[in-house]
C-alpha cells in the first residue's frame, strides 16, 4: 500500500492509481471534464489541478491530479487559493470559448466565477477530446481526430461533418461533458455528425434496435465470438428466449447439453 494524504487526511492507495481516483474513491471531489474511468487520462481540460506536496514534487506545485499517478509520501491539497485561481483560469477561458453551456456555467456557481473578462466566442465544444478517444479506445472506429491543443484545437473532419468512419454508436454523443453533439432517433434511422444512418431491427418482433449495420458490421471484425444473431435480438426477445430455455430445462423438456452449457 502507499500512503498520500489528501487535504492533510492520511489515506491508503492503490499502486498504480491516480490522484483523481484515489480522491473519488475517498469521496472527494475533484472537478473534471475530459476524464473517464474506461478510457485513458489525457489531461487536456486543466479542471481537476491539485496542488502537490512531498515524494519529490517542487514547491507549490499544481498538477492535473486526472494524470498524477500516487506516490509514498505525497500530500495533495484541493482548494488552496493557487488551486482555486488556476482553476477559475481555466473556466474563464472555456466559458469565453462556450458560453451557452449549462454545464459550464453550473461549474462557474459552483467555484464562484463571477465574471468572463475574455472575448466571448460562440462554439458548442471544450476540445476535450473525450468523443476522440472513445471512439478510438473503446468503439474501435477511429471516426474521429483532434489536431493541436487548447483552444488552437481542430476537428478532423470538422466538427458536424460526417466523419467516414463513424458507424452511429453514440457513444461520443452519450460520454461528451458538455452534450454537444447531437443525436436525433426516429424508429428507422439514427442521425449523427449530420448523417442518417439506417437503424437494424429486431429479427424477432420487428422493434427499431440501437444498431446499424454499419455497427454491428465493425464489432464482429472486432470479436471472432461475436454472430449477427447475437447482436439483431431486442432485450425483450432475448430475455423472452432466457426465461423459455429456463422454464423448459426447470420442467425436463430440454438439458443442459441441449442449450450448449
Ligand atoms: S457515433 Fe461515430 S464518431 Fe461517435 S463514437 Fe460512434 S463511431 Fe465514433
Ligand atoms: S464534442 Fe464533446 S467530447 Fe468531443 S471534444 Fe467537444 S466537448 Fe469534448
Ligand atoms: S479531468 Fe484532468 S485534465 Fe481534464
């Protein structure tokens, strides 16, 4: 175990975690934009600075506690006044960058900005690169690309133009801190990055899935397991299929060999 103490309370860490994790599992919390658990860190929004102590850190040193991994002996403070005027730094320039975003402006209350001094733009996007890396992570599309950092950050392709690859998973659109990137659903179609995409139906009963072909298509180049069958079943029908199988081998009908267990 290595021992780090967050605002001066002495806490046991796992090896290998980061200070944000050791945080949240401590209940605390460390504002943050562009982490998430399932995907690696990346450090590009600056919200969750922490000041650090000890295990060799430089005086008052402010680091993104997302990308700190913990050490023997560190001590992290998360509101001195350094933390607090970098952070509020910070939240000015993405409120300059997107002011209509409630999420932002939820966070500006909750830290006491009171004011945006900058030139005020009119984007709808942080450039915190979530909707990039999970599609490339966990997806395995790679539909989207950022190139540069902080505000000088551009889309590739820009932002709203269908990128080729994308296969209308959603999972950008769900995971995005700001909501930025709209989704619209019909009983046929899904529509994102400004292209229509057809949606599967269950080969059952005929209800609208949250599949497309294309999706479904790049998740069995993913998995030598995965069979169409698999994956073109509603919830329902397959719960349906379950509690079948279980009611038939409960009442002898069928065995375990049958069912392939
Ligand atoms: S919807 Fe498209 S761009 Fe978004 S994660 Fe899925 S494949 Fe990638
Ligand atoms: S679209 Fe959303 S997830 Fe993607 S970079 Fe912009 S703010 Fe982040
Ligand atoms: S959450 Fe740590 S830098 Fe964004």
């Amino acid at each position: 175990m290595i021992h780090v103490r967050i605002n001066g309370k002495l806490l046991e860490a796992k090896k290998g975690e980061t200070v944000l994790q050791l945080a949240q599992r401590n209940g605390y919390h460390i504002p943050n934009l562009c982490y998430h658990p399932s995907l690696k860190a990346d450090g590009a929004c600056r919200m969750c600075l922490v000041e650090v102590k000890g295990a060799n850190a430089k005086p008052n040193s402010l680091t993104t506690a997302c990308t700190l991994t913990v050490k023997e002996g560190m001590e992290v403070l998360l509101d001195t006044p350094e933390v607090s005027k970098h952070r509020n730094t910070i939240l000015e320039m993405l409120m300059a960058l997107v002011p209509d975003s409630p999420v932002l402006t939820k966070m500006a209350e909750e830290y006491g900005l009171k004011e945006i001094r900058l030139a005020q733009g009119d984007e709808v996007c942080i450039k915190c690169g979530l909707c990039v890396r999970i599609c490339d992570e966990v997806v395995g599309a790679k539909a989207l690309a950022m190139e540069g950092r902080g505000t000088e950050t551009t889309f590739n392709p820009p932002f709203n133009e269908p990128p080729e690859r994308c296969v209308a998973c959603t999972s950008c659109a769900f995971i995005c801190p700001v909501q930025c990137i709209p989704v619209k659903k019909t009983n046929d179609s899904i529509t994102i990055w400004g292209r229509e995409f057809d949606r599967l139906k269950c080969t059952r009963c005929g209800r609208a899935l949250d599949l497309t072909e294309e999706h479904m298509a790049l998740m069995m180049t993913r998995s030598s397991h995965l069979k169409p069958e698999d994956l073109n079943v509603c919830d329902v029908c397959s719960r349906k299929e379950v509690l079948g199988t279980m009611k038939s081998l409960v009442d002898g009908q069928i065995t375990l060999e049958r069912v392939g267990k």
